[in-house]
C-alpha cells in the first residue's frame, strides 16, 4: 500500500487524484517520515503541503476546497468548441491560438513506471480534468479535448500552428477512447468495468453514491462517439472499422440507458437538461435519424419541462432524487430557470432540429434578458455534479454555455427557421 501511495505522489506531482485521497496521502508521508515534530520537515510531507493550495478556492460565500485542482482542460474544451459553432475563432485568433497551445501542451504522454503498474491504466493521449501533472485522464474531458483540439485545427486562422500536434499524438487519443470503452458498449471515468454493482454493500462512504467502481455513463459515452467520428472525418483511413463498430455499441448503450419519459439521466452535471443534451448528441453522431423514436421522445420530454419564463430549471434534488426537481425559484435566479440548463436544453433541442421555433426563442430570450452589461453572466445554481451528491459550481459554464447556445441559434437554428 506504501509503494502504491509514493507511486501516487510521484505520477500526480502530490496532487493525488482528488481531495480526500490528497489528505490521506498527507498523512501517511507525516507517519512514514516517523510521525514526530522532525516528519514534518521531510521531503514528502512538504511536497505535499507545497500543493495544498491548488485544491482551495474563493467561491462568492466563502473559501472552500475543490473537488479537483481546478478543472483547466475541461473548461477550455467545452469554451474552444462554444467559439468554434459560433465562428467566432477567427475573431478572437489570439485567444484560440493560446487555447490550442495550451491543449497540446496537456494532453498526458506518460507516467514515471509505465502503464498499468498498480492497476493503472494506459494513459497515452488522454486529457486529464485539470492539466497534465496531474496525470489522471478521463474519457470525457479526453474526449472533449479531443473535439476542440480537431476543430481548431480545421480553422484558417490556425494554420501553421497543426505542426505542434503530430498526427500520432491524435493516433494515441483515439488508442486512448477505444480502449476506455466498456462490454457494455458505454465508457466510464477513468478506467473500464472492472467489477459488480454488488461491491456497492462494502461503500465506505457516507456520502458518495455508486463509487465502488467504474460504471459506464451517458456523457462520457456520447462525448467519446463524438470525438470519435470527428476525428473519422478528418483522417477517414485510421481505424474507420473499430471506429465504426465502437460507436454504435455505444448508441446501443445511450438507448438502453434513456428513462421511460424520453430523459436521460446526467450524472455528471445537473441533471436531466445535461443528459439529454448528451443522450441526443450521442445517438446523432451515430447516424440515428433526428426522427427516431429516442430523440424525439426526449424532445418532448424537454419542451414538457420549459418554464413560463421561456427558460429550464432544476434542483440540485434532482441529482440524488433521479428525478426532475422544478421549482418555483432556484439560487441566484429571479425564477426556477437558469442560464446554464436553459442552455443545455437548447442545444438539445436546436440539435435535433426542433419544430417549435417558438419554444427555442422564448429560450433564447431568456439567455439575452440575464446577460449583464458587462457581457458576464450572473452565478446561479450549482451545475455539476459528482457520486450523485456532491455539488461543482463550475464559474465558466454560466458564460460559455449560454455563448454556445446563442452561437449556435445564430449561425444555424435561426436563419433555417426563419427567426429574428
């Protein structure tokens, strides 16, 4: 167990994996160095100390301890695709420059033993959550990397910076995402399935749900599929058969995985407004057709939840309740809609070409009425989720999703359905 935890330190940079891991890891370099006043002069245990302050933060109530050391790459992954569908790359071409740079510069190469020592699985061409130290990628924000990373390389105003990225470090990432895909046919977190639900009756936790072992999920399997068949698009030679095959095991996953009321559960953000976005995304990129009984179904399902306002909102209930938690009026918000789920919904709906251009509109209405004079906007409910029941306020999605939205209404949505 000591060997695993120094190996730990050293793959992450004494980040660990997450805060509680990083506290225990603290610890034990306090009683191995001898557990006295001198142990916490060691090398180790100051290492450790060194990091603490990448886990703390200033929220607008207070100081608190991320869930993370920040989550870098998932941020820039999600705010380079918001500006590419809104073409806006060209306009900021500084900003998108530094981003690309930036997102090769993360993308996670090696570890210090090699793959799979203490379990570990190949980590080649992955993106971790927050930046490459921290060396511990997962499928979706690789994957997400992965579709900001091929569609800032197609922009004009990007050529001549491609050649920091060699085409098999693109390879590497599609290695990467194929070999993260469960029997299932979804793909999990960090690692395959290696277990049962039943290891569930041994959750230490008080806290945590479903955290026992890796399950496969909507959100990471359509970001995968998506990644997949866009990087198919630009090199249609590599790998076009395992690529094929992998997508749709994966939509036979996100259809098994959709409620009887057309929604999808979204574990990784809050909540249904989130996995529907996903769910529909998903089975578009695997070719299903936008009249499909899934997507419609799903369409339903959002257009029955719009609030009066024009907007969408839940409850964070939502998340431990599995159930959609409307309210009258949500934290930061004058109603029960917020900007960021108001926006998930409609790049729902806007993806699966929704006919009721007036549900799409009162919507958009509602992102334009709560963008400030600055061009911010206001912080409202907690959007992310974690284990069902921990909150993330991710600050960038209230302004890079209702940007997305607004693009994509824009560039696409409006001028096909003749709206203003």
């Amino acid at each position: 167990a000591l060997e695993y935890i120094n190996s730990e330190d050293l793959e992450t940079n004494f980040l660990t994996i997450g805060p509680v891991s990083k506290a225990l890891h603290l610890l034990v370099s306090w009683v191995e160095a001898g557990g006295d006043a001198k142990a916490s002069e060691s090398r180790s245990f100051q290492a450790h100390v060194q990091r603490v302050p990448a886990y703390l933060w200033v929220a607008e109530d207070g100081m608190k301890v991320q869930g993370y050391n920040g989550s870098m790459a998932w941020d820039t992954s999600f705010a380079m695709q918001a500006a590419v569908d809104s073409d806006l790359v060209s306009e900021f071409k500084d900003m998108s420059k530094k981003a690309w740079s930036w997102l090769v510069k993360e993308q996670v190469r090696s570890l210090p033993y090699g793959d799979w020592k203490h379990w570990r699985q190949a980590i080649q061409g992955g993106w971790g959550f927050s930046t490459a130290e921290q060396a511990w990628p997962v499928s979706d924000t690789t994957a997400e990397a992965f579709k900001a990373v091929l569609l800032l390389r197609k922009q004009s105003c990007m050529k001549g910076e491609s050649g920091q990225m060699p085409d098999q470090h693109l390879f590497d990432t599609v290695r990467f995402l194929l070999s993260y895909q469960n029997g299932d046919g979804g793909w999990a977190t960090y690692e395959n399935n290696r277990g049962w639900s039943w290891y569930e009756l041994m959750n230490p936790s008080e806290v945590f749900g479903a955290i026992m072992i890796d399950y496969s999920y909507v959100e990471c399997s359509s970001s995968a599929m998506q990644a997949l068949m866009l990087f198919t698009e630009q090199f249609p030679q590599h790998r076009a058969g395992e690529i094929a095959r992998a997508v749709q095991r994966g939509a036979r996953f996100i259809e098994a995985m959709q409620r009887n009321d057309g929604s999808w559960y979204g574990c990784w953000g809050n909540c249904f407004t989130y996995g529907c976005w996903f769910g529909i995304e998903g089975l578009l990129c695997a070719g299903r057709p936008r009249s499909c009984a899934a997507i419609q179904k799903c369409v339903k399902f959002l257009l029955g939840k719009q609030n009066a306002d024009g907007g969408w909102g839940e409850d964070f209930s939502s998340c431990f309740d599995r159930e959609y938690a409307a309210r009258d009026k949500l934290y930061g918000c004058d109603s029960g809609s917020t900007v960021v789920q108001t926006s998930w919904a409609l790049l729902a709906l806007m993806a699966a070409k929704c006919e009721d251009s007036d549900a799409i509109q009162r919507g958009i209405s509602l992102l334009w009425r709560r963008q400030l004079p600055t061009g911010d906007w206001p912080q409202e409910n907690i959007a992310g989720v974690f284990n069902r029941s921990v909150g993330i306020t991710y600050t960038s999605f209230r302004n890079v999703f209702p940007l997305w939205a607004l693009g994509h209404f824009a560039k696409e949505y409006g001028p096909r359905n003749g709206c203003k």
